[in-house]
C-alpha cells in the first residue's frame, strides 16, 4: 500500500513482529484498514489474529514494526488507539458481571459523567440495543450476570458501536456471532453492513466463512503468523478461502443414516409442560438441540446433566460429561495449565494410591493434543497462553478422554478454525459408532445437519423432532417460528 493511502488509512500497521518465548505470534505483519472498508480476517486457531487485534487496539506493544492511527504513526497503547476511534468485542466478553448494563455502559464510555449519567446511560444503551437487535426484550436495568451468554454478547457489541462524545472509526469483532443464533447473528450483519456503508470500518474475524464472504469488502488470510493473501473478497469462495488457510475442503457428511431405531436408550425424559414429544437419546446417536437461543436448550443440558452426576461424589463414575458454552465462567481454570485443564476429567482412572499417576497424565495430555492439533509448544503452560479456539479444544479433549457414555455439549465449537471442525466431526462420529451418546446444541445449522436426530425449541418446550432429510434450516426455521401471530 502506498504512503498516501496509509496517510488515509483509520490503522496501518507495518512490519509487526511479536514474539511470545520461542512461538512467533507474528512475524513481519502489514495490514491497513481504510475507511468505508469490512476487512475480513480468517486463519487457523494460532495464526496469529488475536495477536495482531491487540497490537491494533493498543493492548499489545509489537517488538518490531509500526503502527499508526489516521496517518500518524506514534508509540501504541490502549489510551492512543482509543482516542483514534478503534473500538474491540473480544470473544472472551469483558464486561463485568457484578455490575448493570447501564454501569457496564458508563465503564465503557467516560463521557457518561456528572447529574443524571445514569439516565442518559440508560437511554443510550437502550437505542443502540433496539437499533442492532430489533424486537430483543433486555432489561437494561439488570446486572450482566443475570443475562444468557448471547445477550452478554448483544449487550457488549450494542455497547461499543455506541457513540457518546465520538463516534468509533474501527469496530474490531472477534468471532461477534458465536453465542447469537441465525436470526441474531443476521441482525448484526445487516448492521455492520450499514455502518461500514455510511463510512465506518470494521475487522471482522470469524470462522464461520459464510459471514466473512457475505459481509466483507477485502478479506486477509493470516497462517503461522504471516499475510498469505489479501484479496477483494468477491475473487474468493469458501474453497479457495479454506484452501488459502491451509486445509483441505471435504465433504459434509449428513448424520441420519444409521439405523439406530433398536439401539437401547441412553436417556428418556417424559414431555416438558406445553409439549407433546418426549425427548429420548439412544447409545450411540447424536442428537442435536436447535431453534433461537434462550428458548432452553442450555436448561435441557443442565437438567440431564444433574439427573446423572452426584454432588456428594464429584467425579465418581462414568455416566456423563459436559462441554459448557462459556469457557470463561463454566469451562476453563485459568491459573492451570494446559495439561492439568484437560486431564481434571480423568483424575479417578489416573489415580494410583492417593496419587497421580504423572506418567499417564502426561501420556493423556500428548495424545489429545495431537487429536485436537492444540496449538501450544508445552502442555505446561497456562490454558490463557492459548487462542479462544485452542483453549476449547482444550475443554472438547477434556471430555472425550473420560469414559463417559454420554457426552453433553453447549455450542462446543465456538471460535474454532474450520480445519479442526472437520478433524472433531470426524473424532465425533467415530465415538458415536462405538457406542457413546452425543447430545449437542449449537448455533450453527451445519452443525445441526450432522445430527441423527434433532428436537426443536420454543419457549422452553420441544416443538419439533426431526431426523434424516428432515434436518434442513428451513424445517428448523419453521419449527422455531411456529405459533407465532402471523
């Protein structure tokens, strides 16, 4: 890119290298970010995107290279990129959970001060909300940790395209649709196409490659911690862009073809108040949770989970294990390492005399790090040293290597790199054909389509079970929907 067009640039960096002990996180970056433009940024687990987001943003100071805001190139940091406009939703969300949605929003906006903030903050949130997510129903007067994981997401994004003394020239979004259903996450979109429109930018990372494509105006492939392509993203499709991250495309496979009507239940629950299908999980088969979040998948994961652990023997037995949704509160131990957060599952079968058989659990720590590629040069460092993704491979390996029969899992697959979906899906069916029970609720509808069966949610009661060729977005739509006022 040329001087001129750097001088234009909302952020240019140039020749950005970072280094994290022997792992080079980046190694001789450039990228610039003009406004009016969607940049799209898409790679691998580790590729070094959350990297190059933070030198952006001013969290992270690069070892080499330079990083300048509207054509001025200064020293970085948090305060500078801020006052340049550059706004982030971090997929690990940072609001505080203790505190309202209108102190979250005076906590993000320094603005908001003096007689009568909080009304004015109320105000503010609230618009912003109606504008992005039209028809949502968050009270905004009730504190962060009271929402469910997709509106903590609506509420961070609604917070930072809020404009109170300026409006922001950049939005980075990472991984912005992982807890939002279809019908949030097109929402969202639309919005982010509008705004780019009247002349924002945006850096949107995503692995779900249908948003970047339908979304962006250039998109940037970043592998090993490099620029391997950068491209107007009309000269792309989901092949060549998977194929420019490195893997190989494959086939979808459907789930639904085994016969598995004389296999013996796993589990059977009666129908929930306000239904008339009962929901039941036979060995081997996965069943998936599908329609609009919120509507109780999440509940029905917890309940079956309760019905088949101990609170008065943690740990004892083999009936089931669970995949949570939220990493950060329900999944990882943050002052743990990589090893001891994947191996806490399988403590009773590593036990030998009171003690832990340290050899085992370093040979359960190598073999699932090479089954879920986890991205990390010693299983001893802290899971925070990890990308998003990796570090939910992490919790996916976790329960895969108990002896679990039943295995629950909460959109498991949030902020994971394509490739690796296609290696898990395969690990997936493979224990299913052995005989383990999958039950998975995701927000991702070709996640749904490898499930043998789905039962479809509403208002907390399933309204809709589905199997085979059933399986399609538009029946799970319809299902979703179903009994509204036309």
């Amino acid at each position: 890119m040329s001087i001129e067009a750097d001088h234009q640039a909302v952020v240019s960096a140039r020749g950005i290298k970072v280094e994290f002990g022997a792992v080079k996180a980046l190694d001789g970056v450039d990228l610039s970010i003009m406004p009016g433009e969607a940049l799209g940024l898409v790679g691998h687990n580790g590729a070094g995107k959350s990297t190059i987001v933070n030198v952006i943003n001013g969290g992270l100071l690069p070892h080499q290279g330079t990083i300048g805001y509207g054509g001025t190139t200064g020293s970085g940091g948090i305060a500078t990129a801020r006052a340049n406009g550059v706004r982030c939703v971090f997929q690990e969300l940072s609001l505080c959970p203790n505190l309202t949605i209108v102190e979250n929003t005076r906590v993000m906006h320094a603005g908001l001060s003096g007689f009568g903030w909080r009304q004015r903050a109320l105000s503010l949130i609230r618009a912003k909300l109606d504008e992005i997510f039209p028809g949502n129903h968050i009270d905004c007067t009730s504190t962060v940790g009271e929402l469910s994981i997709a509106e903590r997401q609506m509420v961070e994004i609604a917070i930072t395209f809020a404009a109170v003394t300026d409006t922001p020239k950049l939005v980075i979004l990472d991984e912005p649709t992982s807890s939002l259903d279809a019908g949030l996450a097109e929402q969202l979109l639309a919005h982010v196409r509008r705004y780019v429109a009247a002349g924002g930018a945006v850096l949107l990372i995503s692995h779900i490659l249908g948003e970047i494509l339908s979304t962006s105006s250039r998109i940037v492939v970043m592998k090993d911690g490099r620029v391997v392509a950068s491209r107007p993203a009309a000269e792309f499709t989901v092949h060549s862009l998977v194929e420019a991250m490195g893997s190989v495309v494959k086939e979808r496979a459907r789930g639904g073809a085994r016969a598995l009507a004389d296999a013996p239940p796993s589990i059977e629950r009666a129908p929930a108040f306000g239904s008339q299908i009962a929901f039941k999980a036979r060995k081997g088969e996965i069943i998936g949770l599908a329609g609009l979040g919120g509507h109780g998948q999440t509940d029905m994961l917890l309940d079956l989970f309760r019905d088949r652990s101990s609170n008065w023997l943690p740990g004892h037995g083999d009936a089931i294990a669970f995949v949570a949704g939220d990493r950060a509160l329900n999944g990882t131990f943050p002052l743990w390492s990589i090893l001891k957060n994947l191996s806490i599952g399988s403590l009773p079968h590593l036990a030998r005399m009171s003690t832990i058989d340290e050899r085992g659990e370093q040979a359960l720590g190598t073999d699932w790090k090479n089954r879920m590629e986890i991205r990390t040069p010693d299983m001893g460092n802290p899971i925070l040293s990890l990308s998003g993704g990796n570090q939910q491979k992490v919790l996916f390996a976790r329960a895969l290597a108990t002896r679990a029969e039943i295995v629950l899992m909460d959109d498991p697959m949030r902020g994971v790199d394509i490739g690796t979906k296609q290696e898990v899906y395969a690990i997936l069916r493979a224990e299913a054909e052995a005989g383990r029970t999958f039950v998975w609720y995701s927000t991702e509808m070709d996640e749904i389509c490898l499930c043998d069966r789905v039962y479809v949610f509403r208002d907390g009661a399933i309204v809709a079970e589905l199997a085979g060729a059933e399986i399609e977005e538009k029946n799970v739509l319809a299902a979703s929907f179903s009994g509204e006022a036309a």
